[in-house]
C-alpha cells in the first residue's frame, strides 16, 4: 500500500496456476495499477484474472514483459486477504496461485452489476383509463423506479398495460441500480430474553467482539443449549461497529432453518454461500461481498475466500465437524485456517460445538482460547436418557438389525405420536455381496473396494470412483443362479425391516445419494419437521443441526461401526457424530431417549455416551494423544503418492523417503501401501511423517520434496498438512 502513488513499470501479479510465486507484467503507458487490483493478463495463449501481489517485481526489463491487457472496475482485494493467501500456501505446502484461484472462481463478478432500465411516472397524463392502468398509475404514484415486470406484479396486471402506458410517455425511463442480494441485517430487530448461562455467554462474546484484537472463543454447550442464539450477540456486535460477518455451518445447503432463525434474530436472511447456490446468485453474492453490500455471509468453508472489505468475525458452528476439512487440491482445514485469518485481521473467531474436537478443547484447556459453557438444555428440555443394547445379550432375530428392544421402543413411540430415527452411517442396502456357492465376492474392478448394493437402482456401486454396474441374476464366478447374498445393512436395508416390523409408519429415508438431490432432501427435512413422518432412517446428514421438535427416540443401529475405523480419530469422531445424532431427540421438553445397538457396550466411547459424562471421555482421549505424541501433542503431514503402476508409486515413495533430511524431532513412517491401495485406477502409496509439536513440518516435507525424484509419468503427489483421513 505504501508504495501506491509510486508510477511502477512492472508489477507482480498472482495468476491462478501452481507456480510458486506471482508473475511479473508490464504496466503499460497510462493504466493505473495499485496491490490488491483485479486484472486481466496473458498467460500462455490465453488470458487469465490475477490479482496483484504487493511484493516489489524483480528487476526486468519492462520491455521483455507483457503487458496488463485489463484492469477489472472491482474493489480490490485487501491487503489481509492477500496475506492470507500467502499464510495459507506456506501452510499447506501449496503454490499460493492455487490458493488465489478459489478466490478469483467468480469471473462475472469482476465487472459490476449492470444497472436496469426502470420506469418513473412523468408528468404526462394518461389517455384511454381502464382499469388496469387506474391500478398501475395508482401504484407507480410513488414516483419511484419500477422495472416492466415489478410495476405489473405489483398492480396485478400483465406486462403489455404497462407497455401501452409507456408509449403514450407517462414514464420517464430510469436506469436503477443492481438490487442487494438480501437487505441489510437489523442488530437490534429482535433481541433475544436470554437464559443466564446464555447472557453470561453472550456477554463474553459481544466483548470480544467490541475490540477490534485477534481472540477466539469456544461456544461449548450440549445440544439444543441455544449457542445460535448466543453467537448471533455477536454478530449483532459486530454489525453494531460497521463490520462484516461470516457464519461457516458445515451443511449449509441442508440447514434452511438457520436463515429463517437469522432472519427472526435480525429481520433479514444473510446471503448464503455454499455449491448449491446457482451461478449466477453466487456471482451477485461474491461481488456485493466485496462491495460491503452484503454485511453477513452464511456459508460453507469456501466462503473463507470471499473478498470480504471489513471483516470484522467469523463463527465457525459445529467446529469439530469433519466437512470442514478440504482434501484435494489444497488441503486446508477451514476452522484453522478462520482463526489464522481473525489473527490476520486482528478480529474475533467464534467456535461453536456441543463437542468440539480435542485440537479446540486442549487449545481451551491451555488458554490459548476462551470458553463459554452452556450446561443445560435452553427452557424446560432435558437431554434424552442414553442406554446401551447389548447385541450379544439381545440380538435382532436372523438376518435383521433391529434389536426386539429397539423395535419395541419404536412401536411406542410411534404410538404416542412421536418420532422416532434410526441411524446408520451408511449408504445403499448392503456394504457387500457375495455368492454363497463359490464364495466370490463383488469388487470395484478399479478400486480396492467392495460394491454397495443400492437395491432401489438395482446397481451396485462403489462409493470411492462411482463405478456402477447392474446387479446380475447369476455369480459372474461360478454361473449361479440367485445364490447372491447381501452382507451387513445399509440405510435401505434398515427401511427394508422397518415396513416389516412397522407397516403403517409413514417412513422417511435420507441419505445423500437419493435421487432428486438437495432440494429433495431439504423437503424432506422440512417435512421431518412438521411433524409429516412418524419414522426417519438416515446416515449422517440428518445428524447435523436439525430441529426435529416432535423427536423423542433415537436409535443407533450400529454404534461399533465408526470405532472399527481404528485411526487416529475414531473414537473422538465416533463420540461427536453419536452425540449429535442423540441430541437430535427430545428438543422441546419431551422426555426422550438414545438406544445404542453395540457389542462392546465397555467402550470408552460407549460408556461417555451412556453415562453423559463428556469431560472424562476427552481427559482420557487428550491424555491418550499426549503420551502418543499425536495432535494437538505432535504433528502429523501425510503424503500419498499415486500412480498408474504399482512398481511406480512404490518406487516413487521410497525415493521421497531417501530424501527424508535428518531432524531429531520428526520421523517419517512407511511408505506402505494406503489402506485403500487403489483408486479410480491409481495405486497409492502412503507416508505419514510426525514431529514433535515445535517441528518444523513444512521445511521437512519441503525438504522431501525438492531433493526427492522428479515427479514424471503418472505419478502424482498429494501432500496433507494435519491430515485427517490416514485412507
Ligand atoms: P444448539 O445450537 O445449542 O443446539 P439452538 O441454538 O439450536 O441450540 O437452540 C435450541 C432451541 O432452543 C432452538 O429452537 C432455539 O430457538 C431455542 N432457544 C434457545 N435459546 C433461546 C432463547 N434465549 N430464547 C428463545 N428460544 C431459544
Ligand atoms: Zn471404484
């Protein structure tokens, strides 16, 4: 910024490749260019949008370079999110281009909106009334701008009315400008009567909020507690001081009742942000963000890349969710990565959960963040009674899932007029098939992986590359006929049961692989809502958020199932999602309860399930990772080489390990081959390199790769800094 009314020759400009570093383009003659600019360059035989880079440009002979074809009339980006940008490629071990490119994925939006033509009321009078021009005339009496279509809705009439009225001159045309994607948010429309908890909570908050410093809070509060309400004080504080606002929820698309509870707080619904808002509303969304139109964003972890102007706070809800992590191309996890960009921009993060993960709680623990607890449910609701079913004491009778208790539990419930969900995390009706005569077994053929049955599409299918093929009549081994068995249960197979055991019950099933995609799933929900089913059988998209006000029995069908992952995280993943999914019932005050299908009712996790007991579980699993070394104790970077061949992924890891550097503090383990060997055709090798918590991480893997082989043929790279999948 200093060096702004510096005339410059040459300047850096961040284009969106993975080179390492900004390019170096001519100014030509006349243009007026200043860091942060959104322009037009040529790159190869196309053109490109970069932004530029603050850096100074080496010394070139301007004259050898090309030049700037175009500077875009596009507020610039901010000389925090472009430090930002640089944070977040040294992080990763990304080319800081790549990072760019996910700010600059919104091409229409660097020119500004047009303006619309409107039609104003002239001073001339109309010949020829009827009544529909009365109705017109009457409306537009205003005498402010209306478009064609907005002045004809508004006066109940069609378009040609209007049309004839313009041509006896008694609209002046008017040119408006683009209309706000959503109004402004209102901080003081509906201030909430807040619990004490919730104050105290509040209060925090909106302090940290007033000052204009890097702090980060956790929100922990059981489920149902009203951290929305509490965090939304925040956002108030933050609109009260002419700031922007970002709320990251991990299934935005999925969670519309969050904008209707926003807009009950605040009188307007924030803009949303998420890959299911279409092209050209995220273009209006994207510029208006950078404009300062829009003052609060609702959105997925790609919302971090908007060109905010004056961000002043990003919440970040349910913090420990796993959908916050991206894991191709940048790998980046959006709840570190919110913080990093607070500390950047001296402001607030919020983070809330009803379990937050262990990296927050220790950072909590230690005093790095603050906390607020909400203990209680909000009002009169309690949290639902937790109880374990024994699978080996009570099983389901043969071939089914349900145990009778868990039946029994469901027909009740059912017949108080009460919701009942079954949950299993998994997709299709069976996560295997074989033939019971030769033994044979489906496999994806490009992947190391079993084929799901999907017995509504009649398919099976393979959930790491899509593969999909039709369930044959005969073993493609042995020529059987009708000797294929479907192994273990999916959602479907749990739908399948359950019409067996509950014919009347309207029944729901969701997962995210139904056809009619989100706007399917979110009537769904919504139905769920009012009451419209008696039974819900779901995988872990109806765990997240939902306000299901009539829900008062929760089944787990197969609590085992996460802990059989063995990783790093699967007990603290398998606590979270249980716990969320559980806390789905008894929201309104009805006594309710969680049933826990498993055959190791002694688990840990199980066991913290059951008793409610949520700080012994994490003091085990924090002192578990402290003696491992593991994060937030150590670091973790994970590598996985792919090929085309075995022998040449193989022989490409080895080469990275030879190129290990020596360090006391970090070692490398394997390669060995990944957990899942192939996929989509490539076979994937993996090393996992761990330090110690000051290690430097990124000069190590740095190191490896720069002095290991070149990449050449089919291999390919993928580096993950604080991995979260070890598959
Ligand atoms: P959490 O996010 O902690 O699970 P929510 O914020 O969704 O909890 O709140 C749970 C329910 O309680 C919601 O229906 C919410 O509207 C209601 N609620 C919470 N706090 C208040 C409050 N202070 N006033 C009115 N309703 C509240
Ligand atoms: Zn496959």
């Amino acid at each position: 910024m200093q060096d702004d009314s510096r005339k410059r020759s040459a300047v850096p400009v961040m284009v969106p490749v993975p080179a390492d570093r900004p390019y170096t383009y001519r100014v030509p003659e006349g243009m007026k260019i200043s860091p942060g600019a959104i322009v037009r360059v040529p790159l190869g035989p196309r053109e490109v949008a970069g932004i530029v880079w603050d850096d100074a440009a080496e010394e070139v002979d301007p004259l050898k370079l090309r030049p700037i074809s175009l500077v875009f009339d596009c507020p610039p980006v901010d000389a925090d999110t472009r430090r930002f940008i640089e944070w977040i490629a040294a992080y990763t071990l990304s080319p800081p281009g790549m990072v760019a490119r996910m700010l600059l994925r919104a091409p229409e939006a660097f020119d500004p909106e047009p303006w619309t033509e409107g039609l104003q009321r002239s001073g001339a009078a109309a010949s020829r009334m009827t009544d529909a021009r009365r109705r017109v005339l009457a409306v537009a009496a205003d005498g402010l701008a209306w478009t064609r279509s907005g002045l004809a809705h508004a006066a109940g009439v069609s378009s040609t009315v209007i049309d004839g009225l313009k041509a006896q001159g008694v609209f002046d045309t008017v040119m408006m400008p683009p209309r706000p994607v959503v109004a402004a948010p209102d901080p003081a429309f509906r201030t909430p009567g807040l619990s004490t908890d919730q104050s105290e909570a509040a209060d925090m908050l909106r302090r940290a909020a007033a000052k204009d410093e890097a702090s980060v809070m956790l929100v922990d509060g059981v489920t149902g507690s009203g951290k929305t309400e509490v965090y939304f004080e925040a956002v108030a504080a933050v609109l009260e001081k002419g700031r922007q606002a970002l709320i990251l929820l991990p299934e935005i698309a999925l969670t519309q009742a969050f904008l209707e509870r926003f807009q009950e707080r605040f009188g307007s619904k924030p803009a949303e942000w998420h890959s299911d808002v279409p092209p050209l509303m995220r273009e209006r969304v994207w510029r208006q963000v950078a404009e300062g139109g829009v003052r609060v964003v609702a959105g997925a972890r790609s919302a971090l890349f908007l060109p905010f102007r004056e961000l002043g706070l990003i919440v970040v809800d349910e913090e420990h969710d796993p959908a916050y992590k991206q894991e191709d191309r940048v790998c980046y996890h959006a709840r570190d990565m919110a913080v990093v960009r607070g500390r950047i921009g001296r402001f607030p993060v919020v983070l809330a959960s009803a379990t937050p993960s262990v990296e927050s709680r220790v950072n909590a623990l230690q005093g790095r963040y603050d906390r607020a607890v909400l203990p209680a449910r909000y009002a009169e609701a309690a949290m639902p009674v937790i109880r374990a079913v024994d699978l080996r004491r009570a099983p389901p009778a043969r071939g089914q899932f349900l145990s009778p208790v868990l039946v029994g539990l469901v027909r009740e419930t059912i017949a108080r007029g009460e919701q009942a969900l079954l949950f299993l995390n998994r997709r299709g009706y069976a996560p295997l098939t074989l033939c019971r005569a030769c033994g044979h077994r489906f496999q994806c053929p490009d992947c190391s992986g079993w084929l799901v049955e999907h017995r509504f599409r009649g398919q099976l299918v393979c959930h790491h590359c899509g593969h999909h093929e039709r369930r044959p009549e005969a073993c493609p081994q042995c020529g059987t006929l009708d000797h294929l068995v479907a192994c273990g249960p999916g959602v479907e197979r749990i739908a399948e049961e359950a019409v067996h055991h509950f014919p009347e019950a309207r029944t729901i099933v969701l997962s995210s692989d139904m056809p009619g995609g989100v706007r399917r799933l979110r009537l769904e929900l919504e139905a769920i809502a009012r009451g419209e089913a008696d039974l819900v059988i779901g995988t872990q998209l109806v765990a997240k958020g939902h306000h299901f006000p009539d829900m008062t029995l929760v089944g787990i069908v197969d609590a085992d199932l996460g802990l059989a992952n063995g990783d790093l995280r699967a007990s603290e993943r398998t606590f979270q999602l249980l716990s969320q999914v559980t806390g789905r019932a008894g929201r309104t005050g009805r006594r309710s309860s969680g049933i826990l299908q498993t055959f190791q009712p002694d688990h840990p996790v199980i066991r913290a399930l059951v008793s409610g007991d949520a700080d012994s579980f994490y003091e085990r699993e924090i002192a578990e990772r402290r003696r491992a070394a593991m994060p937030p104790f150590g670091r973790l970077a994970g590598i996985v080489v792919s090929a085309g061949t075995r022998a040449e992924a193989e022989s490409h890891a080895r080469g990275l390990r030879r190129a290990a550097p020596a360090a006391s503090d970090i070692e490398v383990l394997g390669p060995a081959e990944a957990p899942l060997a192939l996929i989509a055709g490539r076979y994937r090798f993996r090393l996992l390199v761990h330090g110690g918590r000051k290690s430097d991480m990124q000069g190590f893997v740095r190191t490896m790769l720069s002095g290991g082989p070149k990449t050449r043929g089919t291999v390919k790279i993928s580096v993950d800094i604080d991995p979260q999948s070890f598959l």
